[in-house]
C-alpha cells in the first residue's frame, strides 16, 4: 500500500498551486483539472450569473444570501450584512445611532451593552492605549550585568567591537572636554570677582586717605 501511495502523483490545484486540501474537486470550466475547495467555491461562484439587488455587484465573498425583506432578492455578503444590521433594532450606546457600517458588536466595557462598528473601534483602541501605558509605568529598566556585556562581546564581531569603543571613547571625551570647559568659565568668573572686590577696597582706601 505504501509503495502505490508513493507511486501515485501528488495532486496540486491547478489555480493556486496549493498541495492539502479538506476536499479535492474538480474543475467545471477545464477538463481534468483538480481544484482546492477554496478555489472551486470561488469558480462556482463566478458560474452562477446573480447580481446583488441593493449594490448591483455581480461578484460576492463566500457565497450569496437572500433577503430577509424579499424572499425573490439575492444579496452580496456586505449588503446582507448590513441589512442584518437594519433588521436588528439595536442603538448604539454610546453615539445613540441606529445604524451601524457593517455589523452590531458587544462592548468590552459596559456587559451586554450594544456598540456600532465605529464606537467599538475607538473603545478597543483606548483599552490598548491604557494597557500599553500601564505596561510601561510597571515597566522595570534592569541594568546590564558585567555577564551581560561579555556574552554581548562573544557574539560580536572584531569590527563591531571597535565600533563600540570607537563611540565610547568619544562620548567620554566629550564628557571631559564639557567638564573642562565648564571648570574654565568657573575659574574666570572667581577671578572676576575677586578683581572686582580689589578695585573696590582701593576705592574705598582712597577716599578713606582723601578724607583725612
């Protein structure tokens, strides 16, 4: 048995060049041809001639749906969806509409509360921002260990080593020459004002002498 399984070709689909499948099938438009269900849905799809009665599209994702209002009316996906939607008799909670873009979905927040597309959007997209922003209070900055450093070094290379003490050796030259600079303007501010309080003790001898 396993010598014919290995004799036997491996099949393919002829449209998308897929090798598993759930189920094998074949092709209604080329002979002989082997499809995935995944693509022979599709061609189905593209045999049957429907066209949507809201949109007037003739192509549909997955399959196509009849009304709820008119049992005779064919729908796409996106219109059955919406029309779901319409059917429902749902208000929003939070912007208090009756209609929604695609579909009714349930808060995170408030239990059993009823969200259009748009408000439940905004209400993930502030739950992710207060968890990331949580996450990064509680966030710990762990210094690097001296083991750290020397694993860091055995997988770097020669090149990237001295790179690294090429800018360490600036950033610490930098750091002393700022150091320098700012003892420097120290230092003459200091013997500005010692010169200064010199000129004002001879002032003040002068006028002492002058006086007597």
């Amino acid at each position: 048995m396993k010598e014919n399984e290995q004799q036997q070709p491996q099949k393919k689909c002829v449209a998308c060049d897929a090798e598993k499948t759930c189920r094998w099938r074949r092709s209604k438009l080329q002979i002989r041809a082997t499809l995935c269900d995944k693509c022979y849905r599709s061609e189905a799809l593209t045999l049957t001639q429907r066209t949507c009665f809201l949109c007037k599209s003739e192509k549909t994702t997955g399959q196509w749906f009849k009304s709820k209002v008119d049992g005779s009316f064919d729908l796409c996906r996106n219109c059955w969806v919406k029309e779901h939607a319409m059917l429902a008799n749902k208000v929003c909670v939070n912007c208090k509409s009756k209609k929604t873009s695609s579909q009714w979905l349930k808060s995170k927040i408030i239990e059993g509360a009823d969200l259009c597309n748009n408000c439940y959007q905004k209400e993930v997209y502030q739950m992710n921002k207060f968890t990331n922003t949580t996450e990064r209070k509680n966030k710990k900055i762990v210094p690097r260990s001296n083991l750290d450093i020397l694993q860091m070094m055995a997988h770097s290379t020669l090149p990237e080593l001295l790179a690294v003490t090429a800018r360490t050796a600036a950033a610490s030259q930098n750091i002393a020459n700022k150091q320098r600079q700012h003892s420097k303007k120290k230092d003459d501010i200091d013997n500005n004002n010692i010169n200064h309080f010199l000129e004002i003790g001879k002032e003040d001898i002068q006028q002492n002498s002058s006086s007597l």
